[in-house]
C-alpha cells in the first residue's frame, strides 16, 4: 500500500479555511493541526476520528490507509 500524504489531505479537507476552523472541524488543537499539515507530526486515533466525522464519505478509505493492512 502506498504512503499517505495526510497533509494534503488535510489540506483538501480544510478548503482554503483557517488551521483554526480546520482544528475545531477535527476536535484537535491549531497547534496539532499546523504540525499535520507541515508533515512534522502523523494523525493518531483522535485525528482519524476527526477526520471521519468531518468527512464520513472517507471513512473506509481513510480506515484502511491509516490502519493499513490491519483493516
């Protein structure tokens, strides 16, 4: 499976909104948003569930991508 770009994804999702709208959206903090979307840190449980809820349409796809072949 190929690597995820989480920070383009995320930039996707975020769609020219602020890193603080994109935070609430995810419940996590600016400061963890801005760290995903430079590439410095990776999403963790918290962040998937975020992004999930934000975009339930992704859900099986991002499931798989970030639990990889334990899906």
């Amino acid at each position: 499976m190929d690597q995820v770009d989480w920070a383009q994804l995320l930039e996707a999702i975020r769609a020219g909104r602020s890193q603080a709208a994109l935070a609430a959206d995810l419940g996590i903090s600016q400061s963890l948003t801005s760290k995903l979307l430079r590439g410095v840190r990776q999403p963790g449980p918290r962040v998937i569930r975020g992004i999930i809820a934000t975009r339930p349409e992704l859900a099986e796809w991002v499931s798989r991508s970030y639990l990889g072949p334990w899906a």
